[in-house]
C-alpha cells in the first residue's frame, strides 16, 4: 500500500491567526510530506508494505514506527481543524468529557498542562478505550494512543515546528489557540 500526502480540508492560509500559512506550508508541505515519502521507501519490500497505517504503528518499531506514527498524527491532526471551528463539543462526547472531567473547561486545562508539561517533542491526545471512556494520554516523539489499544480522538501537536514559526517558545499559547478552530463535528464523529 502506498500512502499518500493528505489533501487539508481547508486552505492553506485558511486557519490564519491561530496556524499561519508559512507554518502549514512547512509543517504539512514539507514535514509532513517527508514522512509519508519515508515511510513509503521504509516499507517496500517488508512485511508492512500492504498494511494499514495503525497496524503498522501498533506492530512496528525503529524508524518504520517513527515515520508511520507521525503520519497517523499528522493526518490526524491537521483534518480536525476547520476555519470555522472552536467552541465546544456536543452531544456523547460533550456527555463524555464532562462525566470524566466535570466541565469542558476543566478538561481543556488539563488538556493544556499536559502539553505543556511533555519534556521535548510529542503529542497529547484525547483518546477513548474500546468502552468509550476518555483518557489525556502524553505520547513521546511520533506514538500514538493506538499503542496502548486506545482510539485517539483529538490530539496537539507540541513538536516545535508545529509552532515556533507563529508562537517561538510559547507552547501554552499556541496550545490555548488551538481550541478556536477544533471541528468538533470531526472530532465527535472520531468518539
């Protein structure tokens, strides 16, 4: 199976303030581009070269794992944002979050700390576990909540070329804009 750069739901400069066009052309253009043309060449001829994505995360180690998991990310990541996202979620994922978190509010603090609070570069996620309880999982370098047999839900990106292009070393910020264009449409369907 060969896999292929994600086409954004979006325009490129179409999530300006909060992620400005420069960082999508370097972060989805150029990074995120490497990883898939990587991940290609790492699996031709071995036994992931048919496999999905999250199989070859779950099962694979070594630079095979780095690039397939920041691929899963990234695809992930870049098609739950919208220009016309933010607010909060609804329906079973609203119920969810504040069943676990007691308000939507709480839950984006805590979502925030732990982001801020990951030594180097990874990811957080908003992940749920095959009973639809949700969990903040902080995942090192390119993992993924998949893993640990998790789903992930929603996830931020606190690699510093995610942000330092538009934020330089405020994470916290960049992480707090980021509310305001979450497709939590996208995001509900992914619960």
């Amino acid at each position: 199976m060969k896999f292929e750069l994600i086409q954004l739901p979006y325009a490129n400069d179409g999530l300006e303030p909060v992620i400005s066009k420069q960082t999508i052309d370097f972060h989805y253009g150029k990074h995120l581009l490497n990883y898939v043309n990587t991940l290609n060449k790492l699996i031709e001829g071995t036994k992931f070269e048919n496999a999905p994505l999250e199989q070859i995360v779950r099962e694979s180690d070594g630079a095979i794992f780095n690039n397939a998991g920041q691929v899963l990310n990234h695809n992930l990541y870049f098609t739950q944002f919208s220009p016309n996202g933010g607010g909060e979620p609804t329906g079973k994922l609203a119920e969810a979050i504040k069943s676990t978190w007691g308000s939507f509010e709480n839950f984006q603090k805590e979502f925030v700390a732990a982001g801020t609070g990951l030594f180097g570069s990874g990811w957080v996620w908003l992940a749920k576990d095959k009973d639809g309880k949700l969990s903040i999982t902080k995942e090192p370098n390119g993992s993924n909540p998949v893993v640990k047999g998790l789903t992930p839900i929603m996830g931020f990106d606190v690699w510093e070329h995610s942000y330092y292009l538009d934020y330089q070393n405020r994470r916290a910020d960049h992480l707090n804009a980021l509310w305001r264009i979450i497709d939590w449409e996208t995001v509900g369907k992914r619960y």
